[in-house]
C-alpha cells in the first residue's frame, strides 16, 4: 500500500513540475508585478537567471542533470 501512495505522490509532483513549467503560467507570472524582470536587473543576472530556467526545464522534461 505505501507504494501505491508513492507513486502518487510521485505523480502530484510530476504534474505540478509540469504546470508550472507550461507556457501558459509563465506567461500568466510575467504579467504579475512580482515576477516581472527589471530592466535595470545587470546582465550577469540575466544570464544566470536564464541558466536556472535552463536546468529547470531540463528537470521538468524528466532530464537530470548534476
């Protein structure tokens, strides 16, 4: 029974990785002041945010990377 309740939550995880990965949320949080970038934000900023998105895309389609 624990292993169904595993994999589950396993699942829930999945799902919720994936949402919040979607186009369409980003584009809803872009539109929201609190996530919107600055464009004052320096470039090596930029540059790193953009590497984070990068990985965390990687993960949401189920790569791993170290």
């Amino acid at each position: 029974m624990s292993g169904n309740k595993d994999h589950r939550q396993a699942e829930l995880a999945a799902d919720i990785r994936r949402q919040l990965g979607s186009e369409a949320t980003k584009r809803f949080l872009r539109t929201l002041p609190s996530f919107r970038l600055e464009t004052t934000t320096p470039e090596h900023f930029r540059d790193l945010l953009d590497q984070l998105d990068d990985l965390e895309t990687g993960e949401a389609d189920g790569e791993r990377r170290q």
